[in-house]
C-alpha cells in the first residue's frame, strides 16, 4: 500500500474509533437518565418508548471536517518522554 493508502486507514480507523466511543458514551449516559426516570417516577419506561431512542445522535460528531487536537497542551500527559524534547514536531515553543 502507498503512503496515501496508510493515510486513509488510519483516518479511517481513528473515525471508527472517535465514533465508537461517542456511542459508549452517549450508552451510557442515556442508561443514567432512563435509571433516573425510573427511579423518580417509581414506574420503568416501556419498551415501546426505549425502542425510539438510540445512542447513534449525531451531535457532537464531525463527519464531514477535519480535527484539531492541541497536541503540544497535552503532549507531557500522553507521551512523557517527547514534552521536554525539542524536536518533537508538535511542541510549540515558547519565544
């Protein structure tokens, strides 16, 4: 495969990823409402109302743009070794 090709999978990949835990996340917080609901109104929810719901909204997720992760803020929490490095690429320096 070309450069080209890599590019695209991991794009690809890193999509899949993002949207997957998007997914878990909205799972769960859905879960803490419905538990909530249930909990103050004594009754659960019917089934024929949970079948309406589903943990696929699409806010919050950028399907068609690009991302911008400030990788130099948190750069010394995800590669320790590369934030005190100069020639780290992403690392902004301080003038």
């Amino acid at each position: 495969m070309t450069k080209h090709h890599d590019s695209l999978a991991a794009v690809s990949s890193s999509l899949a990823l993002l949207t997957n835990a998007v997914m878990a996340w909205n799972t769960m917080h859905m879960q803490r409402a419905v538990d909530q609901i249930g909990a103050m109104s004594g009754d659960a929810l019917q089934a024929a109302a949970l079948r309406r719901i589903a943990p696929t909204h699409l806010e919050g997720i950028n399907l068609r743009g690009t991302f911008d992760f400030p990788i130099a803020r948190y750069a010394h929490r995800v590669l320790p070794s590369a934030a005190g490095d100069p020639s780290t690429p992403y690392r902004q320096r301080s003038a």
